[in-house]
C-alpha cells in the first residue's frame, strides 16, 4: 500500500517534469523561430556590427548643348563622415572637428554618441578642409569621394538647367525632369571590423563601383543662348522691367534653341537667390498675350473661311459688344481697311467683328488644336496650363474680348508653339529641350525625333497668315522689328494686366512674336517685357529687341539676306534713329528733324535722358521719337564713374550715355580737364557729372587719334 507521502513526491516529481518539458519545449521553439523566421534579421545585425558600408556616390552624367558645349558637370569633392563605434571620445573628436569644420561643437558630440554604424559629419567640403581632417588623423573619422555639381557658365541657361542638392539629386529644370538618366547608381566600399573596432586585414574587403549617370544633350545653342541673355540684360536696364523672356524656336523640328529669363540666378549659388527668381516663367507664368494672341484669331479666321484678305472693315474707334465699348488703340479709329490691314494696324476694332463673325464653336475649336488651355508637354516641370473661359459660359463679349488677346490666359511657351505651327505651314510640333541621352561609352540610349500633334492649318491658308504678318513688319505696327535684308513676320502685343479690382492702370506687358525668314522659317522668337518703366508699347520697345536677337542669330547661323539692301522699303521708308542722349533738348529736336524723323518731349527737363527708340534703331521716315528727360536709362546700381580728361564734349557726352550718366558741361568748349565727380569714383545711374572743357594751347598739336578712356 503506498502511503501519502509518496504519493505526494510523485505528485510533486510529475508537475517538475513537466515544467522542466514545457521550457525545454518553449527554448526548442524559441531556437526554431530564431533559426527559421529570424535568421536572416539575426544574421544582417552580426553584419552591421561587424561590416562598414561607406557609400561611394555615382558621377552625375554631363549636360552638353546641342554642339557638345558644357554646361552642367561634376566634380571631385571629398565628405566628412564618421563610424560611432570607433570612436575613442567622443567631447574630444567634437571639439576637433568642429573648428575646422564650422560647425557646433555640442550639437556635433551629441550625434557622435548615437548608436549608429555610419554618418555623415559635413558633405562635400573644400580641398583645404578636407586635407586639415585627413591630418587629424581621429579614430572613427574618414573622408571618402563625392561629386559637387558645377555650371561652368555661370547664371547661363539656368532656367533650363535647374540645379541640384546636396545628395546631387536633380531639384528644378533638366536636372530634375531627367534625373533618372543623369543621376546614375551608388557604390560603396564594404570593410569588415573585429568586436573592439579592429579592421580584420584577412576579412571581407568588397568595392562595389557605382554606375556612372548617363549625358545629356540638350536642344540650346549657347551662342543663341549667350545672344538672348545680352539683348535681355540691356533690355532690364533701359526699361527697368520686372521681368523679361525671350524663347527662341527651331518651327520645323520644334527644338528650343535659346530659352531666357531675367533677372536669373546662379545655379552654383542656387540657394542664396530667391526662390521667386527660380521660377522660369516662360513656361510657368500664364499672362494675357494682347494683340500677339490675334495671330491665332487670323489663322482661325482664315482656316474656317469666314475672312478673306481683300474684305473689307469699318473702324470709327470703338464697338458695342453686350453693353461694352471696345476701343481701338488709335484715337478716332483706323476708319475703311481690309483685313489684311485690319491685321498690319492691330486693328481692335475689326477683331473684334472677325471674332463675332467667327463664333463660339470654331474659334474654341481652333485654340484648343493650337495648344492652349493645356500643356505642351516639354521637358521642363512647373508648366502651366493657362486659363480661358468655359467653353459653356462663353458669351459675346467674351469671344469678342479674346479675339484680341484678352480673358485668355496663355503661357510663353504655347504662345512661341502656335506660332511656330504657322512657321512651318500648320504642323503643331511639342517643344523638345533634350536632342540625345548618351551612356558613359558615347552610345545613344534615347533620341528625341520632331513630335507632331496635330496639323492646325492647311499649307495654303498658312502661307496667307504668313504673308499678312510680312505686311505687319513691312508695313505696320512691328516695323521697328524690320531687318535689312531679311523677309520678317510678326506681331506686337501690348497688354494692359490684371489686378484685383479688373485692369491695373501703368502695368502692361509688351511682347513681339515672330518668325524669320518669313519664306522659309529658321527662327521662331517671342519676346516678352514685363511691367517697363515708361513706355510700353510692344511695337516701341519689344520690336526692336526682336529685330537685335534675329539679326544676330541669322548672322550666325550663315543665313544670308535676300532682298537687296537697295530696295524702295529700306531707301525711303526706314532710317536709322540718331543717338541725341545727353544733348539738350532743342539740340535734340533739331538732329532728329535733320535725319527725317519728327520729336516728341515726353517731360520738362534741359537734356534728353532717353529715347525712343533706341540709337540704332531702323524706324520709318517721319516716325516720332520719343524724348525723356528725366527717366533715367538705365535702373539703381552704381556705376563707375570713367576718366573724361582730353574728351571733347561730343565724345564726353557719347561715352557717358553709354554708361547711364547725364553730363553737365562747363567752359568754352575744347576738350575736358576736370570732372565731378572724380574718375574712379561711383554714382548712381542717371547721375550727372559736372565736367569743364578748356581750349588746347597754340602748342600743343593734336594727333586726330583720341582715346576714350572706359572705367
């Protein structure tokens, strides 16, 4: 018989076993769970206590122009970065680091002591800076490789270009609509440690080299390029605009040549200019085009055959549209013309019938095929779509109001695309920023062929736009964006803009779309003003801006001149413009009556401050001239002030025009012997200098050769 107690061991014994089963039980599930499901976790931390990966950042791939000209490459920078678990002290480490690499010493020791297995110290710094880091020589503290983006031409083609940040990722323009191909794949170098930091000589040592971006090359042309950002830097500082573009187009491929705007920025320097001058408003800005969007109304016009050239309008100087007067630009009106003149004189007037007579359906019809109201798809981000009114809610007066230009906004860049779609006889073709992508070998891994969209206009009715724009240049309102030489089509566009409460009174945008030569398009070009100081008639300030660039872009292109420069239009109907800047007022008149031209002084002043046009300028006979005496040439900044000694007063006079000052004259004349301000010294610009001319002595014999000497 068993007695209780052994019952009670047994018991006892029983619940031991099986306690002693249900752990070995759970450590057996315990070691299948971390040899099945954990392994590979188990695993990865022994490598990331043992192994160092140090990253080795792929070269970014070169941006070319369309002849294989640099504009965007990158080169060898060195980056501070530190592994935690080797560093002896960290208080130490900090305070050595820190003075050499400005940085905050608490804030630099605190990171130090984070458990982590890599990180970055300071990213690409200076040569001198790394090589003062490398000769510390501290525990746990490296360099290693990486790339710095450079735009060697500087503010050039930054609005195309766009720059890059600090993990040389592409954050506007190209870099950052094609990062994907220019930002190629990252290596490292892979170092293996013992349990005390040591670097184990006989253990896993792997480089894994990183792919290399591919290049780039773009549609621009750095010489149209460089041409473009001249002409717009003097435009800035004559009219002291807010902003002004230009875009230059090449119609038959649709491959955007040149594409500018100022003011611009830096892009080596991106983060020290506002952000505001980032933005590249030729293709993010929609803005009303004014009587430049009137081309699209001839097409439309035209194509649907409710126009021809030979009818016939009446002008009395305003219309009456749904309770609404519209007025034309021209006091009392242009009276009887065709449309052929109704187009040359920018006529409001008869557009406004031609619109009417047009219709809802077909002129929305006709915008759409053309690309407006929505994107034209270029390579660039930020593009706008532009706004128009509901095709719906449309009325009268709308369509009435937007067959001159106005409630519709479009962008640049689908004003410039239209245009070229008349250019080359009614193809629209997408705008193309990027020819080729390149891989490292030279081989081509992408070409970017002519894109079209559609065909908005038959080749016949084309060529009449054509022919009527000619006229516009020839004949009308663009006649200062005429080249000797050259067949030249064209629109001005002044357009009074928006603000809160309707139109904004002093705030217009000028602008001249064209195309040359008219008979067989190279060239398409739009140029834009906004908001000039002073005058800002598109046909006043942006024809002749026009007619600069695409001289020297046909020039440079070995375009040569067709028509014969003794021809009846450039003999008797343009002459060049007289430069009469810092010449009295009466002095001024007179010159400008001497050369055929008629004056008109716009302020009360002794000396002409500026005029319009420009010196240069080719103009028809008898064209008023536009004389400022108080508007100052150029906008605020300083200006050095040159050495006028020896000068006689037309040289003087001449050298300090040039430079934005007045000149205030003194003496009987001869050649000049002291100024005030001194030479060397700065002023504002519109500043006047005080200069005293004295005769020669007897003895003193002139050469006939005069050095005009430039600050």
């Amino acid at each position: 018989m068993v007695s209780a107690s052994h019952v009670t061991i047994r018991k006892r014994a029983a619940v031991l076993f099986l306690f002693v089963v249900l752990i070995m039980a759970g450590l057996a599930g315990r070691l299948v769970y971390l040899q099945s499901y954990r392994s590979p976790w188990l695993a990865e931390s022994a490598t990331d206590q043992r192994v160092r990966e140090i990253p080795v950042e792929a070269r970014r791939g070169v941006i070319y122009d369309r002849h294989g000209r640099e504009l965007a490459v990158s080169v060898s920078s060195e980056s501070v970065y530190a592994i935690p678990a080797e560093i002896r002290n960290p208080e130490e480490t900090a305070a050595r680091l820190a003075a050499i690499l400005t940085l905050n010493q608490e804030n630099l020791a605190a990171k130090l002591k984070k458990r982590q297995s890599f990180m970055w110290v300071k990213r690409k710094v200076e040569p001198d800076t790394a090589l003062a880091v490398r000769r510390l020589g501290l525990p746990g503290i490296g360099l290693t490789q990486e790339n710095r983006r450079h735009y060697p031409q500087g503010s050039l083609a930054s609005h195309v270009l766009g720059f890059t940040g600090i993990d040389s990722q592409g954050l506007d323009g190209v870099e950052l609509t094609f990062d994907g191909y220019l930002r190629g794949r990252p290596g490292a170098v892979v170092i293996e440690y013992d349990a005390r930091g040591r670097e184990i000589p006989q253990a896993t040592h792997r480089y894994v080299p990183p792919v290399p971006g591919q290049n780039i090359y773009l549609t621009i042309d750095t010489v149209i390029q460089q041409i473009v950002e001249r002409e717009l830097e003097k435009v800035l500082r004559e009219t002291q605009a807010q902003r002004v573009s230009i875009i230059a187009v090449d119609p038959a491929s649709g491959e955007i040549l040149a594409l500018a705007n100022k003011p611009d920025y830096d892009p080596n320097a991106f983060a020290s200019f506002s952000p505001k001058l980032w933005r590249n408003n030729i293709v993010s800005n929609a803005y009303e085009p004014g009587s430049t969007f009137k081309i699209i109304t001839t097409a439309a016009a035209l194509g649907e055959k409710v126009v021809h050239p030979e009818d016939r309008f009446f002008d009395p100087g305003a219309v009456e549209v749904q309770g609404r007067h519209i007025h034309c630009w021209r006091h009392g009106g242009h009276g009887s013309q065709s449309f052929v003149e109704v187009v040359k004189n920018s006529c409001n007037v008869g557009f406004v019938n031609v619109g009417l007579r047009l219709g809802a359906d077909a002129f929305y019809r006709h915008i759409a095929a053309f690309g407006f109201n929505k994107p034209t798809g270029v390579d660039l981000p930020g593009e706008a779509r532009g706004l128009m009114v509901d095709h719906a809610k449309v009325k009268p007066i709308n369509i009435a109001t937007m067959a001159i230009g106005q409630s519709i906004a479009v962008t640049p860049i689908q004003l410039i695309t239209a245009a070229a779609a008349i250019a080359n006889d009614g193809q629209l073709l997408r705008p193309q920023i990027v020819r080729e992508v390149h891989d490292k070998d030279g081989r081509v891994t992408r070409a970017f062929a002519p894109d079209p969209v559609a065909r908005v206009l038959d080749p016949n009715t084309a060529q009449t736009v054509k022919g009527i724009l000619e006229k516009v240049v020839e004949e009308g309102t663009g006649r200062n964006a005429y080249i000797e030489g050259f067949r030249i089509a064209g629109k001005t566009g002044t357009a009074q803009k928006v603000g809160e409460r309707g139109y904004a009174q002093g705030r217009y945008v000028a602008s001249f779309v064209g195309f040359a030569p008219a008979d067989s398009p190279r060239i398409a070009l739009l140029v834009i003003i906004d908001e000039p100081v002073g005058p800002y008639y598109g046909g006043l300030i942006a024809a002749p801006v026009f007619g600069a660039v695409m001289r020297d872009i046909l020039q440079y292109l070995q375009i040569a001149p067709k028509i014969a420069p003794t021809g009846k239009h450039d003999q008797e109907t343009h002459l060049t413009v007289p430069a009469v800047i810092n010449l009295p007022v009466a002095d001024a008149v007179s010159q400008l009556r001497q050369a055929g031209f008629a004056a008109r002084v716009e302020e009360e002043g002794e000396r002409v401050a500026d005029q319009v046009p420009k010196p240069s300028s080719r103009v028809p006979a008898g064209a008023s001239i536009l004389l400022y005496t108080r508007t100052p040439r150029y906008g605020d900044g300083e200006i050095t002030i040159p050495d006028l000694t020896g000068l006689t007063l037309r040289e003087a006079t001449a050298l300090l025009a040039e430079l934005g000052l007045l000149i205030g004259p003194e003496g009987g004349g001869g050649v000049a012997d002291r100024q005030d301000p001194p030479p060397g010294g700065k002023a504002p610009s519109g500043s006047k200098v005080t200069v005293h001319f004295q005769e020669k002595p007897a003895n003193i014999g002139n050469s006939g050769n005069t050095t005009i000497k430039a600050p």
